[in-house]
C-alpha cells in the first residue's frame, strides 16, 4: 500500500506535513541530488540511514521552506529532525495564544530561551522565521557553540534575532546563565534522553533496526550527535528534575518553562518535582508524527493575574 500523502499526527501548521517534495527540494538545494532514489513504493526518498543524505536533506528543508541559504554542522554533532522540531513550536505558540485570546504573540517582544541550542541551532531558525521571535541560545559545547555562532553570522535575518551564550557552570541549566533582570516568554529544552552511553547505543542499534540496516561498520547514528547531547547521568529524568529545581529557584524568568519528555514514564515524577517546586500550573502538550508519540511538559509559577499584567506589559506595546 502507497503512503498517505499527509503525515499523520504533526501540527495543522506545520510545513512538513506533506510528503516531501523532492523535486522543490533539489531547486531549492542542488547537493541533495545524488541522495534522492526510488523507494520500494516508487516515490523519491533518500536513505534515512545516510548521515549525509540526512544532512543535505536538512539543509534543503532550510532552504525551501525557511530561505535559509547557509546551514551546515560538524560532522558527529545532531541532526534534528525538523518536523518535530517544528512541531515543538507550534505547540507553544498555541501556548502563548491561549493567555492571550488566542492571538499567538509575534515579533521580537516576545523572548525565547533555548536550553541546549546545540550545533544546529534550529530552534531559534525555525522560530524566528516563523514567528519573529528573539531567541538566547545556550550550550556548555564549545564545539556546538561555534557552529551555532558561524550559523548565525552567515544568515543575515538571524543576526538581530539570536544570541548564543555559553553556560558558564556546566553542572547547572539555568543558574549562572540569565542576566540580571532577564525575562524570556518561553523556555525550550530537548533534553538528554538517555541515562548512559552504553543506553544511547543501545537506542542507536534499535534506530538502525527500524531503518532495516545492521550498525556494524556504520556510522553509529543517523542523526549523530555528540554525548551531552544524547545521555547524562540519571537520563532525563534527572537533568528535568534539576531544571524544575533551578526554575523555582528564579521563577519569573519565564511565563512558561517548557521540555519535551521523550518517555511517558517519565511524567509522574516530573509531576511530583512540580508540586514540591510550587508550580502554579503544568500542562502536557501531546505530540505525534506517525506511530512516534511525544509530549512537551510545560510549567509557570505566575497566577493568572500575574501572567495578564505579563501580557499588559510586554505584548501590547507591540500591537
């Protein structure tokens, strides 16, 4: 049976919930060509288990649907996936919308925190272009933090729009990061999933199983990525449970604090360190693209009322 043309489960404005249109594509990125083949269904694909073909794919994605003109990374750093990234966005844009009657706030009023911006920096690339909005990314990789830097300064609209920071205290997210006074609308993180790196391989063997192709002699992940990107102690149970923590330590530094959470186990525990940290709010955003479900856990410590003079103080004087 051919695929359907729509990718189940992504949000209602996402670009990507079509199939991919490779022949846009290759327009749009020439260097994406020789990746593109027949699949078994005799539609054009490239090899989901290239790191390269994912690479140029990515690049042309930036390209075609943002006018992204220069987008690269160092060869072993992670290559997202940028229809759940987008995705991510989305549904935090429709989080800000819901204080604000609906209206999602645009512009660069509005002030993101990416925790983790990583050597891609797509966080801040797709929200920009999709929302106008200003965008802190941080990392503790000097590595990750050059290509964010290099990334920034040869795409001219990016240039006003983010600013990447380096964490000067790598045992700590947000503590030591902010600047006095700082305050930022959101917060972003896509957290460290895995608890060892003897369990980030684990998952990368079961990644390649699904993509039909044994690991041995391969390149060992298909979207790469270096280890704080992947694995911390204690998973990300225990990197979230520090974030609650240094969240309620400064908790009106943003209106809404928010993560994925890979594993629906998870959550309980995430719940509990809330009520502990005093959270006046927590909500679980659910997130799908296909048979792969996720969610985003998102929290404040403002009451309504203080979320509605947030509003009054720093949207409407861009309206």
């Amino acid at each position: 049976m051919k695929p359907s043309d729509t990718k189940p489960g992504l949000h209602p404005r996402n670009r990507h919930r079509e199939r991919y249109d490779f022949s846009a594509l290759v327009a749009a990125c020439p260097e994406l060509r020789p990746f593109v083949r027949v699949n078994p269904y005799g539609d054009p694909s490239i090899d989901f288990a290239d790191p390269r073909a994912v690479k140029a794919l990515n690049r042309a994605l930036l390209a075609c649907f943002y006018g992204l003109r220069r987008w690269d990374i160092p060869e072993g750093y992670l290559c997202p996936p940028i229809p759940g990234r987008a995705d991510y966005l989305h549904h935090v844009a429709d989080l800000l919308a819901s204080g604000n009657g609906g209206v999602i706030p645009r512009g660069p009023i509005v002030r993101v925190l990416d925790i983790g911006v990583g050597a891609n920096a797509i966080y801040p690339i797709l929200g920009h272009h999709e929302y106008g909005w200003h965008f802190v990314g941080s990392d503790i990789d000097p590595g990750a933090l050059a290509s964010a830097r290099r990334i920034v300064a040869e795409n001219p609209p990016l240039k006003l729009a983010v600013e990447i920071r380096r964490q000067p205290r790598p045992a700590h997210i947000l503590a030591g990061l902010l600047k006095p006074g700082e305050a930022f609308e959101l917060s972003l993180c896509n957290p460290p999933f895995h608890a060892s790196l003897r369990e980030a391989r684990e998952g990368s063997e079961r990644k390649w199983r699904n993509l039909g192709r044994a690991s041995h002699g391969a390149p060992s992940r298909n979207f790469g990525g270096q280890g704080g990107e992947l694995w911390c102690p204690g998973g990300e149970e225990a990197f979230l449970r520090r974030m609650i923590e240094e969240s309620a330590a400064q908790p009106t530094t943003c209106l809404w604090f928010t993560t994925l959470v890979s594993k629906a186990e998870t959550l309980p525990a995430l719940k509990r360190a809330l009520r502990v940290s005093h959270a006046v709010e927590a909500r679980v955003l659910p997130m799908a693209q296909g048979q792969k479900k996720s969610r985003i856990l998102a929290w404040t410590f403002l009451p309504l009322e203080a979320r509605e003079a947030w509003r009054a103080r720093r949207w409407k004087v861009a309206e």
